[in-house]
C-alpha cells in the first residue's frame, strides 16, 4: 500500500491543499509576512517559511494537520499507529506525528511520511519563489541548488 503511486496520491493531494492555502493568503504573502490562517487545519495559524527549529506554526505542522483533517492518516497508518497520532495531536498539537518503532511497519511510514514532508516542503518554497518572494534561505535544504539562484545578500 506505500508504495510509490500511494506516495505521489499523497504528495499531490497535500501540495494541492497548499496551493489553496496560498491563494486564500496571498495578503499575508504580500507583506512578507508568510502567515497563514487556514480553517479547519489545527490551531489555524501557521508561517509558510517556517521549515527549520521547533514544529509549533510550521510548514511541518500545517502538513501534519492536513494529513489528519483530509483523513490521510487514518488511511496509512496502522490501528496501533493511528492511536498514538492522535496522542500526540491531541496532547502535542505543537509537535508532528511520526512514528518512533523499528518494525518493517513503522520504517514504511517513516519513508512515506519523510517523502511527503519533504516533497511538500520543496515544493512551498519553489511556489513562493516563483511568486517572487525572497525565501531561498528558510528552503535552502530543500531545493536543489542548481535550479536556484540564491539571492543577493
């Protein structure tokens, strides 16, 4: 079931999601603010170039809400796991899911979710790039270097 096909499912479902994000937001963007204040997604307010430190208002956050509010937990994950992402998203709302075991069964959802972030992420700070705004460095570790520029200092 996670295999490359679910993954892209996944990725193209979320990345969707955040280009709505984006579009609703785009006066927040504007004033380089990049807060955003989607309904229904966790505590509502999250900082699209927040992808480094503590996960509280992060672009991580806002994808671990997703994954919940769209039901795409409850469809990759175990029973076992499932019950503990609640856990944390209940009791942590600052903090991410992600699975901590070593069994075949958490390693495959620690890859899924490890592509989705990452593809998810990436694709952010290329979408706001292209809009022009200046993050290069809050997604410097997750562009390819050769595709960017990196802007004057």
């Amino acid at each position: 079931m996670k295999n490359g096909i679910v993954t892209q499912e996944i990725g193209s479902k979320v990345m969707k999601i955040l280009d709505r994000i984006i579009a609703e937001n785009l006066e927040s963007l504007s004033q380089n603010d990049f807060k955003v204040r989607p309904r229904g997604y966790g505590y509502e307010k999250f900082y699209l170039n927040h992808v480094d430190g503590s996960f509280d208002m992060s672009l991580q956050s806002l994808i671990n809400f997703i994954l919940m509010e769209e039901g795409i937990y409850q469809k990759i994950l175990s029973e076992r796991q499932y019950t503990n992402c609640l856990d944390v998203l209940w009791n942590y709302p600052e903090a991410i899911y992600y699975p901590e075991g070593d069994s075949i069964e958490d390693l495959e959802v620690q890859d899924l979710l490890d592509t989705i972030y990452y593809k998810s992420i990436s694709y952010t700070g290329k979408k706001l790039i292209a809009m022009g705004f200046n993050v290069f460095h809050d997604f410097k570790d997750y562009l390819n270097d050769s595709d960017y520029l990196r802007p004057e200092k």
